[in-house]
C-alpha cells in the first residue's frame, strides 16, 4: 500500500468511526472529537480511547484503557484493520466501548 492509499482508507475508517460512534450515542454518554488523524472518544469516569493513523508504519493505532496501546497493519484479505492474531480493530473498539459506556456502535450497522 502506498501513502495515498494509506492516507485514505485510514481517514474513511476515522471518519467512518466518529460518524457510527455519534450516531449510537443518542444519550450523549460519549463526546467524540475527530481532527485530521486522529480520533478521540471521551468515555464516563474520565476515560479516554484514541484511534489515530501513523504514516510511518501504515498502521492505525488504537489506545485503550482496556486493551492498552495496539497498532494495525491493514490485512487485505480482511480488507480490516486487523492484528495477526486475527484481531480486528473495529471489532475491539466497539467492544471496549460498549463495555466502558454501554453504547453500542454496532447496533448502528
């Protein structure tokens, strides 16, 4: 994958994200900042996730007060963000999420 095509998918997931986030956040539970790479979600009791892309690597990082700090590689296979261990970073993150808010973003699908 090259930078643009990185640039690119990496920003649509983003934008995807913060779009699926806020519209499953009817309670207002959650406050969600998206700026140019990087994603931020603001959870009950101070918690913070942050989903933001790194050029360097190709790589979309996710920083969670459940799982820690994770870096994906797009798996073209999946066409995810997905570690080798078969972890899809959508997957984790809406299940970190509802778990830390009870808001569920995949309800929104």
């Amino acid at each position: 994958m090259n930078d643009s095509d990185f640039n690119r998918l990496a920003d649509a997931t983003l934008t995807r994200l913060s779009d699926r986030i806020e519209d499953a956040d009817a309670g207002g539970v959650l406050d969600v900042e998206l700026v140019p790479g990087v994603l931020t979600v603001e959870l009950p009791k101070g918690k913070t996730m942050v989903v933001s892309k790194h050029g360097p690597s190709r790589q979309v990082w996710l920083s969670s007060p459940i799982s820690g700090g994770l870096h994906f590689p797009f798996d073209e296979g999946r066409q995810a963000w997905a570690l080798a261990s078969g972890v899809v970073m959508e997957e984790l993150l809406a299940s970190e999420i509802r778990q830390l808010s009870g808001v569920d973003i995949h309800a929104q699908e």
